[in-house]
C-alpha cells in the first residue's frame, strides 16, 4: 500500500474504468471485446474508496492536527476539478438545449467521496470511541437510504470498500504478519470466493433484485482484499500508470465527457453531437482527448486558486463556505415552512372549487364497481376518444383546451384512467390488458348511452366505430386496442405516440427479463415520486406550477387553474401510474405492431426526427395514412392546439 505502488494500480484503473463506460455505451453484441466491462465497473470504483479510506487513516494517526482544516484542503481540490470539468459538459448539454446541475450524469462519485470525507471528519473529531465502527454504520445506513429511496445500485455498492480500508489501515500490520505467513491459501481462498460472487452478479437474471446488489457490496470487499494481497508479492512499476495515477479524479470526470460528446445519442436521448461510429475510433477519441485535457485541469487546480489568493486559499475558501454553507441552510428551512404553510392553505381553499369544476365539467362511467373520469364535448357526427400521456396527472384538464378546439366539428371524449385526475383509483393491476379492457368497458357503456339518447333511431353505422387520438405513451394502449378490437376503430391519430418498435430501440434493454425491465422501470418512478412528495409537502411544488400557469393563460383553463394545480399536486406519481409505466416495455414485448392496417385512416404527428422516421416505416397505404413533423416545442397540446386541430382537420377534409 505504498504511495507508489497505490498511484500505479489506481492509474491502471482508471483507464479501466473508461473502458467500461464505452462498454456501456457500446451494444450487447457477443463481438464486443469490451463486454466483460460492462458489468464490473464498480469493482475498480471500490478500489478508489478503499484506498482512500485507507490513506486518511494512516495520516490521522501518523500527523499531528491532521483533522484541523482537513475538510477545506479535501474538498476544495475537489470542487475546483468538479466545476472545471462540469462548465465543459454543461456547454455541451447547452448545445442540445438540456442544461443540468449537476451536468454530468456521472458525477455522482464527487458527491459521494465528499459525503464520506464530511463522515470521516464527523466520526474522527467527535466521536472518541470506536470511530471506525460508527463510520461504518453510517455507510451501511447510507446504503440501506439508497435502497429505500429506490437509487441505482452503482450509488452505493462500492462505497463499503471506504470503511473496509480504514479497518485494513487500523489492523494492517496483523493482517499483513499473518498473510505473509500462509499467503498462497489466504490469496486463493480471497480470489475463489470473488470468483464465486462474480459468477452470481454477472448472472443477468438475478440483476436489479436485493440478493445481486448485497453480493455486489461483498464482493467489493474481496476484491479489495485480492488486490491488496497481490501487491505483497507483485510490484507495479510504469511510468505511464504512474503518471495517470496522480491524476485519477480528473480523468474520471474528463473523459465521461467524450463518451457522451461521441456516442449515438447524447445522455442516452439527445441527438448526437459528433457521432463515432467505429468502437476503435470512438475509444481511442476518448483516449487520446481525455489524458492531455485531464493533466491540464490537474495543472489549472493546483496552481490557480494559489495564484489568486496565495498558499493559504484553503483557509479563506474554507471559511467562506461554512458561512455559505449555513446561510443557505437557514434560507432553505425558512423559505420551506412558508411555502409548506402557504401551500398546504391553499389546498384546503380549493377543495370547492375541485368539486364545483367535477359537477360541472365531468362525466363518469362505472367500471367494475370503480368510476372512470371523461370530459365530453361537442356534437360532431364523428367521436374522437382522446387517450392522454401516462405522466399527465388529469388529461380532462389539460387537454380541454385541445378537446374543445375539435368540438367544433366532432364529439370529443378525453379519459383520465384510474388513478389520474378525477377517476377513481384501483388495485388492479397496472397491465396493457387490463387497461384495455377497462377502455373497452368505458367504450361499450357510452355507446349504450348514445343509443338510448337516439331513442328508435338507433345506433348508425358512424356511431359503432370512433377516431381514437393517442397521446405519447398511450400509444401502447392505441396499438393493443386497434388489436383487440379492429372494427371499433375507424381512424388513428397519434401525438408523438410512443409505439412497441420505439419502446424497444429507446427504452427496453434487451439483456433484461420481462421482470428486470419492470423492476428497473418501477424504480426510475419510484425514485420521480419521492421527489414529487418531497416538493409537495415543502411546498416547492408551487414554484414549478407557475409554469402551468402560464401555459393556460391564454385558455379556458385559466380561469380553473386552481383545479389545474390541486390535480397536478394530488395524482403526480400515484400508484397506478407507476405501476403503469413500470409495465410498458412488457407490454411492448408482447405486442405486435410493426406496420399499420392497410384499410385504416392515420395520422401520425412528432416533434422528434427519431419518431418520424419510425412511423415511415409503419406505413402500409400513403394515400390514407400520413406522417406530420411539427414544431420542436414543448407543451403545444396545451397552449397551442389550433396547430394540431389544423392538421387533423386538413388530414381528414382530404381522406
């Protein structure tokens, strides 16, 4: 564990780790030479932690006021790098109009090698026995957090491995007496029960589940231990892995950069900024950028704050920040009690005015015992069944102003399933099938009421079927409908409609089970819903909601906004909206869609290349089936509908 031998393998690592970050970005293809990376990355990440822990515990016992300043000379380094490298992907994320903070989608470390250092200092300073094992608890609870709050494992099934090196650092000369003396079963024993706990997180079945992710955690400590083993006999010496190793933070957050900047899309979704194509050109880009551009921020954060402030800028920028550190704190705490306070009011006013707008504005049909929420407009000889995204909260409001707009030649019918807006929630299960047999419910009875309203007359044939109108992910629901029940459908208009074909090349993973994809599905919502509560119940939510406002300004709406807000507070992130979501790339799979009924009138309309591409491929007769590229902006179904209500009526004045 000596400095020089720790900076070679440390420098070793690091390239690894860029190997499996270009793993991860490459396809799942049994060509791929880089393929055994992908799944071990976090493995060499450990080794950082453990060497870390390792080299703080060996400087507190071995310098005198090691604690005094310790936070400030730690984690300014630190930052200076962080927001360096993180300007540099902040302009890249600007050029495809997605700014972030963090903007790295692989900062994550920085935060969490901060995090353990402030728990180092806590444990260390305060606590005066035993702090090792206090240290460890609290990386253990951090790690039980992380679960609870459904974060992806890569957050926290390495960071054990600081706690095991500050236990290795206390013990070392033991450890190393008693290994020295029988170190050939010690290192077989260490490597065999790693190879054993690789074999199982490598088995793609078992991933996403508890059992994969603790052995991952131990696994991180045997593969720290059959390092560190090896080193007792093995020396390495390169000048090259020498050289990286005194550099290692800033190539982690230089090159992620390059992986982004070259890939087939740009943090997973956006359009690519320099596509390479080739995996040797792409990995050797990321190389060949990474190390000079690395050394340069090393040389920039080592002499620039002592340029400006002088040897002692720790101590200033220490100071400074712990007065920050406190104002912000203070402000956060005052301005959440009043927006919790004021917001929770406000909810309590608009419980009247929900009910007034439900008898006013809302029909319902009884499903199964449960009522499913419609609005219903216009008189038209055609109906339009409008099926709103599975993130919208109430399609019944936001969509009104759309729905109202094509009233003026149709009946217009929009939904809100179980658990959105005013419909009632269900224990159901969240699954394509069922949901579409509760629309084929909803369907049913109102063609029922239609007949009945008719009198003798009876249902002509233009009532027995209807235009159905999908809106992003509930084109999965428009697909299986248009399977099940092909005669009720007499046309298909979609808005940037999500199909099975997109929902397998964008969003499923092919390595997943039907089990995985939900689970990994499941918890991206759970993970969005926690957040949702938090600003809830703090009362930030009501800063986001100004947004909406202004949406709805220049609409109907906005002289309901209040009902607006309360639903977008109340049913953001319900049950059955995960559970919904967390079942569409299993739906997908088991659906087949590839390419439109010949017979059948289409209208496709996107704001994404990437979409308009794949409806192309849908199409069956060009004489009655239409793909539309629209405007790039976001929120046009609510604040510009006459965009869309034109095409639809163009579309069908023509067919």
């Amino acid at each position: 564990m000596g400095l020089s031998q720790t900076k070679n393998i440390l420098g070793l690592f690091s390239l690894l780790i860029i190997l499996h970050h270009i793993a991860l970005k490459m396809p799942a293809h049994p060509a791929n030479i880089l393929l055994p990376f992908k799944s071990i990355g976090y493995l060499f990440v450990s080794y950082f932690f453990f060497c870390s822990g390792y080299g703080l515990y060996k400087s507190f016992i071995s310098k005198t006021n090691y604690l005094e300043g310790f936070l400030s000379k730690h984690i300014i380094p630190i930052a200076i790098s962080f927001f360096i490298t993180d300007l540099l992907f902040q302009f890249a994320r600007l050029s495809r109009g997605e700014p972030g903070f963090p903007a790295s989608t692989y900062s994550w470390f920085i935060f969490v090698i901060v995090a353990l250092y402030c728990a180092f200092y806590f444990c260390f300073k305060h606590i005066k026995k035993s702090p090792e094992i206090v240290l460890l608890c609290l990386t253990l609870l951090y790690c039980l957090l992380c679960r609870l709050l459904y974060a992806e494992t890569y957050l926290y099934n390495s960071i054990i491995a600081f706690p095991i090196g500050i236990f290795f650092a206390k013990y070392d000369e033991k450890i190393c007496s008693l290994t020295k003396k029988h170190w050939l079963p010690v290192f077989l024993i260490t490597t065999i029960i790693l190879a054993l706990l690789l074999i199982i997180c490598l088995d793609e079945k078992r991933h996403y589940t508890d059992f994969h992710t603790i052995t991952q955690i131990i696994s991180t400590i045997f593969f720290c231990l059959t390092i560190t083993f090896l080193s007792m006999k093995v020396k390495f010496e390169n000048k090259v892995f020498s050289f990286l190793g005194g550099m290692t933070l800033e190539i982690y957050l230089v090159h992620v950069l390059f992986v982004e900047i070259f890939a087939a899309k740009f943090i997973g979704y956006l359009e690519p900024i320099f596509y390479i194509k080739n995996p040797i050109l792409y990995s050797a880009a990321i190389f060949i950028l990474t190390i000079p551009l690395a050394y340069g921020i090393k040389l920039l954060r080592a002499k620039l704050p002592q340029f400006i402030i002088g040897k002692s800028y720790t101590q200033y920028i220490g100071k400074f920040l712990k007065r920050l550190l406190k104002i912000i704190i203070i402000l956060f705490v005052l301005a959440a009690g009043y927006f919790s306070i004021t917001s929770h009011i406000k909810t309590k006013k608009s419980a009247e005015s929900i009910k007034k707008y439900s008898d006013d504005f809302i029909s319902y049909t009884n499903i199964d015992g449960k009522n499913m929420a419609s609005y219903i407009t216009g008189e038209g000889e055609d109906t339009i069944l409008i099926l709103g995204d599975l993130e919208d909260p109430s399609p019944t409001l936001s969509l009104r102003p759309l729905a109202d707009h094509l009233a003026e030649n149709y009946k217009v019918i929009v939904i809100d399933y179980f658990g959105q807006g005013f419909s009632d929630n269900t224990k159901e299960e969240r699954t394509v099938e069922n949901i579409i047999s509760e629309l084929h419910s909803f369907v049913t009875q109102n063609k029922l009421a239609d007949k009945e309203n008719k009198g003798d007359k009876g249902v002509s044939e233009s009532d027995s079927s209807f235009i159905l109108m999908s809106i992003a992910a509930s084109g999965l629901y428009a697909a299986s409908y248009l399977n099940n029940y092909p005669e009720e459908v007499k046309a298909l208009i979609g808005f940037d409609m999500i199909t099975p074909a997109l929902i397998s090349e964008y969003y499923d993973n092919a390595d997943f089970t039907e089990k995985q994809s939900y689970l990994v599905a499941k918890m991206y919502e759970n993970q969005k819903r926690l957040l949702h509560k938090f600003m809830s119940i703090s009362g930030f939510i009501r800063m986001e909601l100004v947004m909406y406002e202004q949406l709805f300004a220049t609409d109907v709406m906005s002289n309901y906004f209040d009902v607006v807000e309360e639903k977008l507070i109340a049913r953001r992130y319900g049950k059955e909206e995960i559970e919904s979501e967390a079942n569409l790339c299993r739906g997908a799979r088991n659906m087949d869609f590839a390419r439109l009924p010949s017979k059948l009138p289409v209208l496709l309309m996107t704001r994404q290349k990437e979409m308009l591409d794949s409806y192309t491929k849908m199409i069956t007769a060009s004489s009655i089936q239409s793909c539309v590229k629209m405007t790039n902006e976001n929120y046009q179904l609510i604040y510009r509908p006459l965009s869309i209500v034109t095409q639809i009526n163009d579309f069908f004045a023509n067919n």
